[in-house]
C-alpha cells in the first residue's frame, strides 16, 4: 500500500521556514538553517507544497 509523504529538493531549499509554520502536524523543521526537513509524522497533506515560495517540496508515494 503506498502513502504519500513530501520530500524537499535540500540544496534548492532557501530554509525561509513558510513550510513549519504551515504544517499541522508541526513534523517539519529547518535543519542547520539550511534547509527544510520533514519528519516522520508527515502524512503528505500538501499544505507545505502549496505554500513553498521556492516549489523545492513535492508530494510523493512511497511504499508502507
């Protein structure tokens, strides 16, 4: 069974941190001021997608 999950292009990331704040499940973080990464509790809602203003976040399938 797949399940989606976002996945950020790290060396395109400008680290502006739109994306935490967005999240609701609150598992994304800016990791050594460089770029985002997103947590093991994401669901691939796509709300961080929606509000990147770089596009580095994709929603993705990946295997359960």
């Amino acid at each position: 069974m797949a399940k989606r999950k976002a996945v950020v292009l790290q060396n395109e990331c400008v680290a502006c941190g739109t994306c935490v704040k967005t999240c609701p499940l609150q598992t994304i973080s800016i990791y050594k001021g460089m770029f985002a990464e997103i947590g093991s509790k994401c669901v691939g809602c796509g709300k961080c997608a929606s509000v990147c203003p770089a596009s580095v976040i994709m929603i993705e399938e990946v295997q359960a």
